[in-house]
C-alpha cells in the first residue's frame, strides 16, 4: 500500500472469463465551483463495463422483467454522472458494445458517441427527461442534463501491491480487485448541470480516481469519504502533525 503508479491496473480487464462474466468501472470525483455563485459542489463520473461476450445490438438491462425471465445478464456501457447535495441527481447512459471503442492495454482509452475517459481526460452529456426516468425504471436515473469536459491530472496513487499484480488477476485469485491510480487527482475544466455552469480548477478540485473490476461484488461494502480531517489530539490536519 503505498504511492507507486501502475497504469497497467487501470486498463480493461474484460478478458477471458470476465469477458462472459464481469465488470470493470473507471470512478471520479471532484469539487467544482459555480460561475454565478462561488459556491462549491460535488460531482462524480463513471464509466462502467461489462460482460461484452454475450453483447447484442441494444444494451441489454438485466433490470429488465423479460431479460430476468430469459435468464440473459447484462452487457453495456453504462456512463453515470451526478452530483451529491440538496439538488442531488443521479444520470445513466447506456451503449451497446458495438457502439463502443476501448483500447484496452495501458494506457485505457475508452469513447461512445461524445464521451471518452481515458488518464488524461474526461468529456460526455447525459440528458435524461423526465418521462423518461419515469417510464424507464430499470435505468435506475433521475431526470436531468449534466455535461462535462475535462483534464486529470493524477498526482498520488494507492497501489495494493501484490493483491492486484498481475499474477493474481491473471488467476483471478479474488472476486473483486481495486487500484487507485489518482488517490489525489487535480480536475481542470467545465461541468454543465440543468443550464448552470461550473468551473473545476486544479487546486480546488480536490479530485480523487479510482477503478474496479472482477465477477462478483464485496458483501457486505462500506465506502468511506472525508476530508478537512483534524487530529483530536493536536487539533492540525495530518498534514501539519509532528512525530
């Protein structure tokens, strides 16, 4: 567990037995500020893959009654965007696969339509009315627009060491595998949400990037996030404290 970067981790690991039965998901998040009010506010962005051996022509949405009774699981792109808050939102946009490129080795590179993510840039919309988050239950979104085009710069990494080396994944030792290849991340660029605009700036973005990827998901999952932490005992942030 320390600060060594791999990209090699953040490429796509859908081969193999995880080409018919897994996932891998490319995770964002960072704090911007709106253009009319300062103000600051979260956003996330996450690009998730999965199973494409058994892709078909459309997305298939294993949420959906007829695809649980024929016993087909799911196979997409799925883009997701949102933000936390008072005026919190949740998008969702699905792509088939042959509607999707990915370049799979390091560096990952993955477009559809107008989004891409790849190590060094973030851009896409999702527009989703309300009819039809309402006639749409199985795409498990809100109603709401959100844009964004981006540049990462990932400055510090959270690196398991041997638990995701190759080795291991290549044996899939583990149901689920996780590497941080931007614990800190610094965000530059414009976000878009329902007609208002915010700037993210590097040293305010107080980013953070991550993946996952496997057959299976951790259960029980807690998933923790602070900031502005302060010791008890000095009173200082980690930073300042003194040993």
């Amino acid at each position: 567990m320390f600060n060594h970067h791999d990209i090699t981790r953040d490429a796509c690991m859908l081969h193999g037995p995880l080409a018919l039965h897994g996932y891998d998901w490319w995770w964002h998040s960072f704090t911007a500020q709106d253009d009319e009010t300062g103000e600051d506010k979260p956003f996330f962005i996450e690009f998730f893959v999965c199973n494409p051996a058994i892709a078909e022509d459309e997305p298939i949405l294993g949420q959906l009654p007829e695809n649980q009774k024929a016993g087909k699981r799911p196979s997409y792109l799925m883009v997701k965007a949102g933000t936390w808050g008072e005026d919190h939102c949740q998008l969702h946009r699905f792509f088939a696969w042959k509607d999707v490129t990915i370049h799979k080795d390091a560096p990952y590179r993955i477009e559809a339509a107008d989004c891409l993510a790849c190590e060094t840039a973030l851009k896409g919309s999702i527009s989703v009315l309300s009819e039809e988050a309402e006639a749409h239950p199985e795409w498990m979104c809100d109603a709401g627009e959100l844009s964004w085009h981006l540049t990462v710069d990932k400055q510090i990494a959270f690196n398991v060491g041997y638990g995701a080396s190759k080795p291991l994944r290549d044996a899939e030792a583990f149901a689920m595998y996780w590497h941080a290849e931007g614990m800190k991340s610094a965000y530059s660029g414009t976000v878009t949400y329902n007609g208002r605009t915010y700037t993210v700036r590097p040293e305010t973005s107080y980013g953070y990037a991550d993946k996952n990827w496997g057959r299976d998901f951790t259960s029980p999952w807690v998933w923790l996030s602070s900031n502005c932490l302060v010791s008890k005992k000095t009173g200082h942030p980690p930073c300042q404290q003194r040993f």
